[in-house]
C-alpha cells in the first residue's frame, strides 16, 4: 500500500516538472521564436526531465526493486497522458505516428531514474 502511495507522489512530482518545463518552453518559444523541430525537441527533453525525476524519487522511497517500480511509474505515466487526451479529445485519443516512440521514452527514462536512485 506505502508503495503505491509512493507511486502517486512521483507522479504528482513529474507532472509537476511538466508543467514548470512546459512553461518555460513555452516563454522561450514566444521570446526567441522557435523553430517547430525545437519546440519537438523540448518535448521531448520535458519527458525524459520529468520521467527520470519521477522514476528516481519513487526508486528512493520504495529501496526495492526499484526498476520494476520504475517500470510501473512510467507505465502509469503515459496511461495519464493517454487518459487525459482522450477527455479533451471526446474519446478519441491524439494518437499521433510517434507515439511508440514517445512511450518508450517515457518508460526507458522512468526505468533509468529507478536504477539510477
């Protein structure tokens, strides 16, 4: 049960770092007019910043099995971000063609934040 707990307090700290790295994206783009391969490319850092912290605040607290926890907590990740599309978008998830990719990034950087913690 602790475990769990643990789980959900990584996730809020993840999106958290979202957010806080969305934002200042966001402020970069508008300030130096980024290009729109930049902008993919800050996503894509923003997931693997978020995920690695995530991943490496719930290997510290659970002490065991810390990859698999990892695994668990960007699983649960990407499954918010699916969930969350799919209410914005009425039902319809915003799949697009990188997807697997994106997943994966996500998954192979929380597993790395978990054995790294």
């Amino acid at each position: 049960m602790r475990k769990g707990i643990r789980l959900v307090q990584g996730l809020f700290l993840s999106y958290i770092v979202t957010g806080i790295v969305l934002l200042l994206c966001s402020f970069l783009m508008y300030k130096m007019a980024w290009e729109e391969k930049t902008i993919r490319i800050g996503i894509i850092v923003t997931y693997v910043l978020s995920t690695v912290i995530g991943g490496f605040y719930v290997g510290r607290k659970v002490e065991t099995r810390r990859m698999l926890f990892g695994l668990a907590f960007g699983i649960l990740y990407i499954s918010i971000i699916v969930l969350v599309s799919m209410v914005i978008n009425s039902g319809q998830p915003a799949f697009s063609g990188n997807f697997i990719t994106i997943s994966a990034i996500c998954v192979v950087g929380s597993i790395l934040g978990g054995i790294l913690s």
